[in-house]
C-alpha cells in the first residue's frame, strides 16, 4: 500500500510536469508538440550526463536550457520555415535521436555510479521521501511561474495566438514570437521532467521516451474531465491530478500484476483516443438516434 | 493622413489567371475623415484594406501613412497603428479568453512603456470598466466573462472597442456590421459612428449598405474593377437613387452585390 502512494505521487509529480508542458503547447498554443518525447529524452541525456560529471544540481538547469533550445528549433521550422506544426515537431524529435546518443558518447545509455544526485544530496542532508518532496516543490514552484507568466502581457499574447490566430495576425502581436516562446517553455517544461526522472533512476536511455506525449496527453484530458477546465488555476491543477490517477492505475497494476505492465500503453492509447473522440462519437450517437426516430 | 499612391495589385501574376485587382489606386485621406466605400462584388475593397493592413503586400506603388512609408512594412508593426474589423465578429477577440484579457491584449498594444510581464492592473480594470460603460451593452460588469459566451453583436462591439481602445492612425472597417440583424447593425453603427467622431478617428468603412454609406461619414467612394471610380464629397444632398444612376454613369453598369441593401433603413 505505501509502495503504491510512494511510487504514484513520485511519478505523478515528476511526470506532471510534462501534462503541465502539453498544457501550454496543445491548449494554449494548439499545437501536438510530436518533439515531446525526444525533448523528454534530451532533458534525461543532459541531466544525467552533468550529474555522471559530478554536477547535479546545474544538470537541471542544463536540462531546461536544452528543452528551451528544442523547442525553439520546432517553433522556428513552423514559423519562418512554414513547415506543419505536426511534421515539425517529428523532424525536431528524429534529429534529437542522434543528439540524444552524441550526448551518451554513442551509447544507447549512461548510468551513474557513485555519483550524486539531486535526490541523494537531500537524503544526505536527513531529508526523508527526498523523491516526493523534491518534486513536490518543484511542480509548485513551476506551475506558480507559469501561472503567473500567463498573466502577463507576453502571456496574454501567446494564450491569443493558440486561441484566435486570425485575431493575432491581424493584431500588433508577433506571432512566430509568441509561438516560438510558447513551445521554448513547453519544451523546457518537458525537458526539466526528464532531467528529473533520469536522476531519480540513475539512468538514461535513449528508449525512454517512447509514449511520453501520449501518456502526458492522456493525462491532461484525464485531469480536465475530473476538473472543469474555465480558469488557468483549474487547468494546472488538473494536469497534476490526471497525472496522478494515471500513476495511481500504473502502481496499481505494476504491484497487483492484473496484467503484464506492457498492455499499459495499448490501454493509454485507448483512454486517449475515446477522451478526445468522444464528442463525435456522442454527436453520431445524437444524430442517429434523432434520425431514427424521425423515421 | 494617408497617401496612396500608383497602387498595383495582381493575384496570380505571370499564371494563366492572372488578375489585376487593384489597378493604379490612387486616394488621399485627410486627417479625421470616415470615408465610407462601396462597389460591386470582386471589386477590390478587401484587397485595398489588405493592403494597407499589410495582409498581403502590393505589387507597386506606395501607401504612406503620417509619413511613414508602410507598403512593405510587417503586418504585426502596422497594427500598432491600424485597427481593424470584419465582418465576422468571432475573428476580433480571442473565445477563451476573459473580456478583461481581451482588453488588455488591445491595450497594452500602444503603450511601449511597460514590458513583456507587466499585468492587469486595477486601474487597467476601472478605466476598462468606464469604456465598456459607453458601449451601452451591460458589460461593464462582467469583465471576467469569457468573450466565447458573448453575441455577435456584443462581440463585434468589443472587437469595436478593442480596435479603439488605443487611438489608431487609422480604422479599417470592412462590412463590420453585415453579418449582425439590422437592430443589432445599427446599434454597432451607432457606436462606431460615436467613437469615430468623438475621438477624431481618420475611418475608412466598407459597406454593402447604401444607406449606411450616406447616413455616415464625409466622403463616399465607389470601387469598380480594382478602380475607384467615383469620389464624392458627401455633403451634397444625395440620395441611394442618385448614388446608384452615378454609379451607372461612371461604369455603364448596375452595382452589383449580393448583400446590397437599398433599404433607406
Ligand atoms: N488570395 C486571392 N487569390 C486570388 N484571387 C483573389 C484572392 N483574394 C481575392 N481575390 C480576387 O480578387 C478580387 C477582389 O476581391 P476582394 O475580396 O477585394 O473584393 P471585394 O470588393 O471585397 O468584394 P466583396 O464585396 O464581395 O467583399 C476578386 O475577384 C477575388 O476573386
Ligand atoms: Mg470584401
């Protein structure tokens, strides 16, 4: 039982932060940021690779500066190239892959030894559940920015540019800045989680990436159907919640063994496609039930 | 005010559909004058006003605008000086986004002193507040409504106010109050007229409603084939007949439009 809440709030936490990054790409930007995964794996490639050289806490910072990088290189071909935001984001992501394996020397991982982490220094210094409350802290501390970001005149600018694009071109706001901006944070966002998860298991590797936009995704939409989406506050909160209960699922299944762990992605996909298909799946089951009793 | 000189405008050029659409416009706007435009369909005004927008960029000539030579100037740089609506109201304002935001967004647009993370303020709130008191629409009460769950009218009425809320050079209307009922047009017109005049605003409106081309402002133009074929100094006594038989004269044609409205209301 413990095991389980430990493991979803440390996941939940650590893995929030990229549903709280795909807020601010596919809702606010209306963008499907395909770079996501790659991005996730850059972040685990530079955070690890610091900390492997004996600098944990600065491989953060550098994990958010290569996520802030990528994301501007994906927001550069879909503005000044005009390249579609979808085909975009996977040229961004097939080129991380061969970024990603330079940063691990050419090998497909990088595993720390006795080297420090960000979670092993605050154990060090006595500080229990360093795993939860670390990332506790600085889920708060990012959402808070974010939230207050949004609110700023820049802010307000890149929310309109995801929101009425029409608007925004015929309006004194830049939208390839906006954009650009708006996907460097996402991306940063995306890339601090990894940065996170490659410290918390001692580890990167060049696979981990695999799914990462659709479970985050899915945990979004599982979060705003819990938590009605009409303010920015709920929006963040919900992102941690689905993130959450998505974890919670994920424990729950890893310990009881209902079913092999693997089939989890194949019921992630399900879970994504019926929550972002069901409107038109309700609106078919409207119309046909109106025809037919119009009939 | 505004200089448009030997402007040229083709789609398609060097295509088999090539078509001129603005051929040789030529046009001087004073300072503080609403010039109102009407013309057939295809005859260019869009076009015009997406030139001078900098939507699309024309192909020769030059529009200088309070001595700044715009033609070839971004889009997003022009509008800080240029307010623009359409005539559809949901393409002003940003759906998920709060009136108060909405605002702002317009706002913030003229004023270079603050920065990129300056917010709302309360004293942005109480002067937001004054504004939307004057569009007579009971909004000055709902700031945190988001501007998805308006009417079209109250929606173009704060494109309206947005476009406004910072004086521009100059307002482009383009058929601003076509796609709303005809209580709701003439509430939306009244208040463009109200502003326009009160602040002095140099307005150029497109208009499918004769009526509405003589009832406001002091200058009538009629665009046939990418021309401006006609300049009138709205002070004379005319009328929609007379409007239409001159338009006949300069073009040996009747002015067709399929959202003409001859109504004299
Ligand atoms: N992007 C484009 N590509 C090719 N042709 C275009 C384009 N935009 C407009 N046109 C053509 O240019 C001509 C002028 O169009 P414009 O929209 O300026 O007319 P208008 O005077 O505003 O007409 P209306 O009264 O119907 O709004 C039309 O023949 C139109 O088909
Ligand atoms: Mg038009």
């Amino acid at each position: 039982m413990l095991f389980i809440v430990q493991t979803t709030l440390q996941l939940g936490l650590i893995y929030g932060l990229v549903s709280l990054a795909l807020f601010v790409s596919y809702r606010i930007l209306n963008i499907a940021d395909l770079s996501t995964d790659g991005t996730f794996v850059l972040g685990m490639c530079v955070s690890v690779a610091f900390a492997y050289n004996g600098h944990p806490i600065l491989a953060l910072f550098m994990a958010i500066l290569s996520g802030a990088l990528s994301g501007t290189i994906t927001a550069y071909l879909q503005t000044y190239l005009e390249i579609p935001s979808i085909l975009a984001g996977i040229i961004t992501n097939t080129g991380l892959y061969t970024i990603n394996l330079m940063i691990m020397n050419y090998s497909s991982n990088l595993a720390l030894l006795k080297q420090e982490t960000v979670f092993s220094i605050l154990e060090n210094k006595g500080i229990n559940n360093s795993s939860i409350i670390l990332p506790a802290l600085i889920f708060i501390l990012i959402s808070t920015l974010l939230y207050l970001f949004l609110k700023t005149r820049l802010g307000l600018s890149i929310r309109a540019t995801g929101d009425n694009t029409d608007m925004v071109l015929a309006s004194s706001i830049d939208a390839r800045k906006t954009t650009i901006i708006g996907l460097a944070i996402a991306n940063s966002i995306t890339s601090l989680s990894g940065g996170l998860v490659g410290q918390f298991q001692r580890t990167a590797d060049i696979n981990s990436g695999t799914g990462v936009v659709v479970i985050g995704l899915a945990c979004l939409i599982i979060g705003e159907s819990i938590i009605s989406k009409d303010s920015i506050l709920k929006n963040i909160l919900a992102t941690l919640i689905g993130s959450i209960i998505y974890r919670l699922l994920y424990a729950i299944i890893l310990r009881t063994r209902i079913f092999p762990i693997e089939f989890l992605k194949l019921i992630t996909a399900f879970i994504i496609t019926i929550a972002i298909g069901l409107p038109s799946i309700r609106k078919t089951i409207i119309s046909n039930t109106k025809e037919k009793r119009h009939a | 005010m505004l200089k448009i000189s030997n402007l040229n405008k083709y789609f398609n050029l060097n295509t088999i559909n090539e078509v001129k659409v603005l051929d040789n416009i030529n046009l001087n706007v004073n300072k503080a004058d609403f010039i109102t435009i009407i013309g057939s369909n295809g005859a260019g005004k869009s076009t015009l006003f997406n030139c001078i927008a900098g939507s699309i960029l024309a192909d020769s000539g030059s529009i200088i605008l309070d001595q700044n030579d715009i033609t070839y100037k971004k889009e997003y740089l022009r509008s800080k000086m240029i307010g623009r609506l359409f005539q559809n109201p949901l393409q002003g304002s940003a759906p998920n986004m709060t009136i108060e935001e909405n605002l702002a967004l317009a706002y913030l647009r003229g004023d270079s002193s603050r920065n990129s993370f300056s917010m709302i303020t309360n004293s942005d709130r109480l002067f937001f507040k004054e504004k939307l008191k004057e569009l007579n629409l009971n909004l000055d009460n709902s700031l945190n409504q988001k501007v998805g769950t308006l009417s079209g009218g109250q929606r173009q009425a704060l494109s309206l106010l947005m476009a406004t809320i910072v004086t521009p050079k100059l307002l482009l209307l383009d058929e601003h109050t076509a796609a709303l009922d005809p209580q709701t047009a003439k509430t939306v017109m009244d208040l463009t007229d109200d502003i326009v005049s009160k602040n002095k605003i140099t307005c150029l409106m497109i208009t499918h409603n004769l009526n509405h081309a003589i009832k406001y402002g002091n200058r009538i133009l009629m665009m046939e084939k990418g021309r401006i074929v006609l300049d009138l100094d709205n002070k004379e006594n005319i009328t929609i007949d007379n409007l239409l038989d001159r338009f006949k004269k300069e073009t040996g044609k009747l002015l067709d439009n399929d959202r003409i409205l001859l109504s004299s209301e």
